[in-house]
C-alpha cells in the first residue's frame, strides 16, 4: 500500500497502478473514501466528548463503569491503572474525541507489540465505537496522544465493515509492505483481522496492492 497526496486525477492513475484489477478495485472503491472537508472526519463517525478527551465505557453502548482520560492530562493508564479507575480486560465502547489519537493494547505496557500484530490498536478521532468485537473485554493499557489533523496525516484502517473494531490501524505518508501492514496492527489479506475499511484524508490517496510490489 502506498500513502501519498493526491496529485493526479486519482482515478485512472490507481487503477492502472493496481496489479490484479477484480479484487483491487473493490479495494479502490472501500479505500478511496474521501471526507466531505478539509479536515479527517470517520465516515460520519463523530464524538460527543470533548475534543481533547477519550472515554471509555466497561459496557457496550456506553453503560456501566466509566473512566474519562485526555491527551493533555491522564493519557497513561496500565492495568495498575485501569483495576482502580474503571477494569482491567473489560472495556467494551468507547468516544474518541477530534484531537486524539489512542494506543490501546491488549497487555500492560503494550508488551507484545512488536512480535504480534494483533496486540494493540491504533485510532485517531472522532471515533465512536458502542460494541466492540474481537478486542471486547480486551484492553489493557490506554494511551492518549493530542492529535492535529492538520499537522499529521494518517490512513485510518480498520478490520471489520463501517469502521467497527475490530483491529485498527494508522498508516502516514510512505509505502507499507506487508511486514509493515502488520506492524501496523492488521492482518495481510485473506485473513482474520485484514483491512475491510479504511478513511483517507481529503488530498490524499491511498493506492493498494494485492501482493507486496
Ligand atoms: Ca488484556
């Protein structure tokens, strides 16, 4: 995969990029979403919290035990953490608010990131999720970052349809093989946890493969 800002009149310069059309233009059509402004917006997805926030729910659609953390404030919590301030393993939903971008890990510490695709997440708001899948009752370690879309351009990719999670991925400006699709926390194509959505920045594209170039 390849991130870069959209020079061209995308659309022919892409497919004639694509090495195997019939699965890649499905790919083209699911990854060239383009937000409707200036700014990277999910699909519609917004956050009623504030813009510096994240908050995060032990229960789907926002019940149950809360906990309330900010970019520019509590932005790290490990399991010692979570156990006193909300759970450890139980978080289900989650906002995201516009001016953060969340490291969550299945571990404390994030430990396993670098030898397991599937040990963290990575994810840039506004993101709304109210039913978390295959990471439900997972996260163990939260970390908040302040986010500006206008400073930093990031893909956001994830693994299940209308941007559920799933497992989630940020891919800035460059190219990705897939040793570097895993690092980046999703799995390469035909497997469980491979991207099935993604939001590009408007002025950028995103220009997919099916095998590594
Ligand atoms: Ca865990």
């Amino acid at each position: 995969m390849k991130i870069q800002r959209n020079q061209r009149s995308g659309k022919k310069a892409i497919i004639a990029s694509l090495s195997i059309a019939v699965a890649a233009i499905f790919g083209y059509l699911a990854l060239n979403y383009q937000a409707s402004d200036d700014s990277l917006v999910l699909a519609g997805i917004q956050a009623d919290c504030g813009p510096d926030e994240a908050i995060f729910f032990s229960d789907a659609y926002f019940y149950g035990k809360n906990l309330t953390m900010h970019a520019n404030g509590f932005n790290d919590a490990p399991a010692s953490f979570l156990s006193i301030f909300l759970c450890n393993d139980c978080i289900s939903s989650f906002k995201i608010g516009k001016n953060v971008r969340a490291r969550l890990c299945q571990n404390t510490n994030c430990a396993g990131e670098d030898s397991r695709w599937d040990s963290a997440i990575d994810i840039v708001g506004p993101y709304t999720v109210n039913q978390l899948e295959d990471i439900n009752d997972w996260i163990s370690h939260i970390k908040l970052f302040p986010y500006n879309p206008d400073e930093e351009i990031f893909v956001q990719a994830f693994s299940l349809p209308e941007y559920g999670v799933g497992h989630a991925g940020l891919f800035p400006l460059g190219n990705f093989s897939s040793p570097d699709i895993l690092k980046k926390h999703l799995n390469l194509p035909g497997n469980h946890g491979s991207i099935s959505g993604m939001v590009v920045p408007n002025g950028y594209v995103a220009i997919i493969y099916d095998k590594d170039y």
